[in-house]
C-alpha cells in the first residue's frame, strides 16, 4: 500500500509533518543527517506512524511512501521551473494542483548532497558544466601591443576616438553575477506561489451548499431572485444576532380570490 492516492488527506498531511519534524532524515546539511542513531530513532517514528494504515510496514514501506510523495513534489516543481524558464508572467505561471505542495517545500535543495572544500566553495558553487561554458562563451582580452610598436605604429587618440573604442571586460557583468540574479527571481516568483498555496483551504460543506444556490438562483426570473436574495440577506443577518431557532420560516401573505 506504498501509493499514496490510497491514503487520507489526513493521514499524508500528518505523515508529512512526521517526517518534516525529523531533520535527520531529510536534511543533508544538517549533522542530525550523519548520525545514525538519530537517523535509526526517525525511522521508528516513521514507522509507527505508517503502522496506523498498514499494520505489516517496516522501513522499506516508510522509504516507499516517502520517496512517492517527493516524486510527485519534483514533477510538480519540474513544471513550476520550465514555466518560468518559458518566459512566462507572473500570472501565466504554472500553479501545482498538487494538494500538499506546499507541504513538502521544506525538502527544497535537499535531494542532491554537496561536501564543499571550504567555505569560499561553500558560498560560491557552480557546476562544472556551467564553468566551462562561461570559459568557451568568453571573449579572450587582446594582448596589450609591446612597447616599440605602441611608438611606432599605434597613433595619437583623438577626443572622437575614445567614444568608439569597445568596452573593456570590466564594465561587463560577470556571468555569476547574471545567474545569481535570475536565481532571485526565480526564488521570488517561487515565494509568490507557496503563499497562494498556503492560503487555499479545502473546499467544505458551505462552498458545495453555495454553489447549489448559485445554480438555482441563475434559473428563476430576475424579479423572483431579488426576492429570494432579500430573504437570504435577512435570514443571515438574523441569524447574526442570535434571533434564529427551529420554529422560524418564512410567511407568505394568503392571496385573496377575486
């Protein structure tokens, strides 16, 4: 029973919640994540709590859930990054329709584990692909002439020629600054949706009771649904003040026959 579309709303946003609470087996840089009586400890928890819909399970069970849960997260992540990627605006965005997305953003940079070398390493850290197509993208600073051919053969610059000579490579913006850069944006867009997410609620009772009067109100005459918006307002404001029970309803004046 590792799929999760057999759980519970209830029982995966809990599930999620566990194993957010246990750093030590999700969090790479953390030194929980390296200790193996921590780690050994979480998987009890972890276990246990999967016992609750599958008696039988183990720690093969709780890595199966949990590995089919981040799945889901990364395609839903995949689609979030090309859409953005695709020049997309602020609203065409693509918005995950994966209920608990915003559950599991903590796991966010945490599938591939990095060891840096120091702490410069640390802060700054590309791919090595990434480097080698800056250094084959990169135009080569012409050598400075030598001396005696400067003399002889480079003339004197007048004040016109200083504004057509080519910028030099420091007025360029460094490649790594450029990334950097579309990073931010990328994680602000990013910050943009989890809140939309965070507010969502799930949809009740009042939302499907809502629609059905929705629907009927579309079908009656515009004098009927007037009245029948009336009654609605006056029924909720009174039912506001506490001056509501079973016995009310609504009374109709009794027509008289001509």
């Amino acid at each position: 029973m590792s799929d999760v579309r057999n759980c519970s709303k209830q029982f995966i946003a809990e599930f999620i919640e566990l194993y957010k609470s246990l750093p030590s087996l999700w969090k790479l840089k953390s030194k929980e994540y390296y200790d193996r009586n921590k780690k050994n400890a979480a998987y009890d928890k972890m276990i246990d709590k999967l016992k609750e819909i599958e008696p039988s399970a183990d720690r093969a069970s709780v890595t199966k859930k949990v590995n089919s849960l981040r799945s889901s997260y990364r395609k839903e992540k995949k689609k979030v990054k090309d859409s953005l990627k695709a020049g997309s605006n602020t609203e065409d965005v693509y918005v995950p329709t994966l209920w608990y997305y915003n559950l599991l953003e903590f796991v966010d940079d945490q599938d591939t584990p990095r060891i840096p070398i120091s702490n410069v390493e640390e802060t700054i850290f590309e791919d090595e692909s990434d480097t080698a197509s800056e250094r084959n993208n990169s135009t080569p600073e012409p050598r400075p002439p030598s001396q005696s051919s400067a003399s002889s053969s480079v003339p004197d610059r007048r004040p016109s020629d200083v504004g057509v000579l080519p910028p030099t490579p420091s007025t360029r913006t460094p490649p790594r600054q450029l990334k950097r850069k579309r990073k931010t944006e990328v994680d602000s867009i990013l910050t943009c949706i989890g809140k939309q997410l965070t507010e969502r609620r799930a949809e009740d009772r009042h939302d499907i009771y809502g629609r059905n009067i929705a629907h009927k109100l579309r079908h009656l005459p515009n004098d009927q649904r007037i009245y029948v918006e009336k009654i609605i307002n006056e029924a909720i404001f009174e039912a506001e003040l506490g001056n509501l029970n079973r016995n009310c309803c609504v009374h109709l004046p009794t027509r008289q026959m001509p």
